[in-house]
C-alpha cells in the first residue's frame, strides 16, 4: 500500500503480484521499491504494470523471503526463512547458507550498521555479524538473551539491540546486556525493534509496543 499524503493505493495481484502476502519491503540505491513475497520470492516495482520478479529460477537462494536490506555498497540483501541469504549487485544473485558461516539457514531479520557490518537475526542460531569476509555469531553462550532473533536495531551511539522471544540485549561493541520482563518489559517476547527520531528504542511485543 502507498499513501502520498492524500490517498491510498494497494499493488496485488492485478498489477502483476504473484500473490498478495508481502513481507517485507525496500528502496534500492537507485530508489526501486523492492517487495518481498510470501513464498514467491521478491518483485521489483518500476511503475504501473511494471513489476521485475526474480526467484530461484533467477539465483535467489529461496522463495520464502523474510526481509532485505543494503549493504554500504548498495548491494540488496535478501533473507529467507529456510535457504539462507542472497546479495545482489544488480546482475547477478549470490549466495550464503551454513556452507559459508551462517550457523543455521533460516534468517528471521537482516540489518547493515553504520560500520559497514551486516547482521543477521537466525532462527535458534542466535545473531551473526557478516565483515564481508568472515561469520561471527552470538548466542546465549555468550550472554544473548535468546537464540531466536527477530529485530537488530543500531542506536545512535553505535550500540545493537537485538530483540528475541526471550528478551531483549545490548551489545556495545564488546559486551552483551540483557533485560527480559523481570527488568520492566511487558513480556519477552520481542518481534521488532526500532529507534525515533529523539533516541527512543521501541519494542514490539506480544502485549503491546513499549
């Protein structure tokens, strides 16, 4: 749905969607909106009646998205709940499963901080942070507060929140910090995570946004 201040305009299937359950979308480096599908991979949207859809058949690493973004390059990263994630530099789809460091292929969230890093929130594999050249991951070993990630978020100071269905952590650089509903939250199951524009983290939860 697009809302230009004054009205409403829903894209579905009659304008060339290969079905009507998006979940995710994003503006590419050249301002492209992208639109990830449930189960039908992702669909780039030029205009009215103009809609480029790329699937396995076209290199994605799977149909199943669950979120994209960019990286500092303007390269799109596209995450998918069973087959890892795929970048793409505008001609052609690569892409990285547990055979090049991810610790699972499920990928709940993606998110690229201000240091050039993508993060990765993994179905029961904790969050792994991806330098361009090697997988790090943190799990509850080292102080996550959860292994299922659904949220990153970067605050202004530099600082990871990362949001799980068993609490929320911090993660400054070196440390990881915790908090779960013990601590103030409403409950620990966390959904999404995002910063306003005055430096508030917000949380999504199963008993409401805090």
């Amino acid at each position: 749905i697009r809302y230009d201040g004054e009205d409403f305009f829903t894209l579905t299937t009659e304008h060339g969607l290969p079905n009507n359950f998006s979940t995710s979308t994003i503006l590419d480096k050249i301002g492209n909106l992208w639109i990830g599908i449930n189960g039908a991979g992702v669909c780039r949207f030029d205009g009215p009646q103009q809609l480029t859809r790329f699937t396995t058949e076209q290199g994605l690493a799977g149909d199943d998205i669950s979120g994209m973004c960019l990286d500092s390059a303007g390269n799109l990263w596209i995450g998918t709940y069973l087959s890892g994630v795929s970048r793409y530099d505008g001609k052609e789809f690569m892409t990285y499963t547990k055979a090049q460091g991810l610790p699972y292929n499920g990928v709940n969230t993606l998110m690229t901080d201000s240091k050039g890093n993508l993060w990765f929130g993994i179905q029961a594999g904790g969050v792994t942070r991806f330098d361009g050249k090697s997988f790090t991951t943190f799990s509850t070993a080292h102080g996550l507060a959860g292994n299922d990630v659904y949220g990153i978020e970067e605050d202004r100071f530099g600082n990871l929140w990362i949001a799980t269905i068993t609490g929320l952590s911090r993660y400054d650089g070196s440390t990881l910090l915790s908090f779960n509903s013990s601590d103030g939250l409403p409950d620990d199951v966390l959904v999404n995570i995002t910063e306003d524009a005055a430096g508030t983290i917000w949380l999504g939860t199963n008993k409401g946004f805090c």
